[in-house]
C-alpha cells in the first residue's frame, strides 16, 4: 500500500504542477501576444490565427488530480479530509476549475476575437479602431487579474501541500 500511496503522490503533483505550469504559460503567451498586437499587428494576426491552446494539459492535470487524490483518499480512509489545510485545498481547487471553465475561458476567446478582428470599413476607422482599443485592454486586463489570481491560488495550494497547517 504505501508503494501505491507514493506513486499516487507523485502523480498528485505532476497533476498539479501540470495545471499550474500551463496556466503560467498561457499566461506569458498571452502578454507576449498582445505586446507584439502592439508592436506588429499583422504578426500578432497570424500569431494569434496560428494559435497555442494549453487547455489539454489543464484538463490532463485535472484528470491525474482527481485520480491520483481519490487514490491518496481512499488508501488513508480519508484521514486528510478531516484536516482544515486538504478543505481549503480542495475548496481552491474547484475555484480554480470553475474560474478558468466560466471566467478565463470567456476572456480568453473574446481576447483572441478582438485581437484578429478586422474592422469594417463603412464605419468610421478612427472611432472603431478606438472603441477596439478600450476593448482590448478592456480584456487583456481582465486576463491579467484571471491568470495573476489563479497562479496566487495555486501558489497558495502548493504551500498549504508542504507545510499542512491545521
């Protein structure tokens, strides 16, 4: 039992790390985005057309989670569930799903939309292309405070993992 509660363990934090490692990522890639928008518009165009979608390794993190977690719980007789630090962590956990799936998910399509939008040319260039800007930063805020607030979630996950206050 205590080889499977090991490789159980290990496979908890491949999980974990995998979602946080993507989300970091997306992250990154989302800045780098939106600096070349700014810089080189058609590149970023061709960039953000091309794409990188990081949501599978998410969802392979979340999968390994769920299994390795239900493992740990049920070779320990749920001894963690008791215990305030696993409450909080699984209490993050499923903000942190729920949170990318509605919020982050939403921001990021209108993100990608915005940045390969092509205004019409029978409304007036300088007012569209204005209210596009307000729009984009509008969004590329948005996604700051999404990715910034779930790397601090998983950030706090991680120290409550090592050091198990109770």
């Amino acid at each position: 039992m205590q080889t499977l509660y090991q490789i159980a363990l290990i496979t908890h934090i491949v999980g974990i790390t995998l979602m946080a490692g993507a989300t970091l990522v997306e992250y990154l890639l989302t800045k780098h985005l939106y600096k070349l928008h700014v810089s080189d518009r058609s590149r970023a165009i061709t960039t953000n057309e091309d794409g990188f979608n990081l949501h599978s390794l998410i969802t392979i993190g979340i999968i390994l989670l769920i299994l390795s977690g239900g493992t740990m719980f049920l070779i320990t007789q749920g001894f963690f569930g008791k215990q305030i630090w696993f409450q909080i962590k699984i209490g993050l956990i499923i903000i942190i799903a729920i949170n990318g799936s509605v919020f982050g998910k939403r921001q990021d399509l209108k993100f990608k939309s915005l940045l390969s939008e092509k205004l019409n040319f029978h409304q007036d260039y300088s007012l569209g292309q204005e209210n596009r800007k307000e729009d984009l930063m509008k969004v590329k805020n948005n996604l700051d405070f999404f990715y910034i607030s779930q790397l601090c979630m998983f950030l706090i996950i991680f120290t409550l993992s090592v050091f198990k206050f109770n």
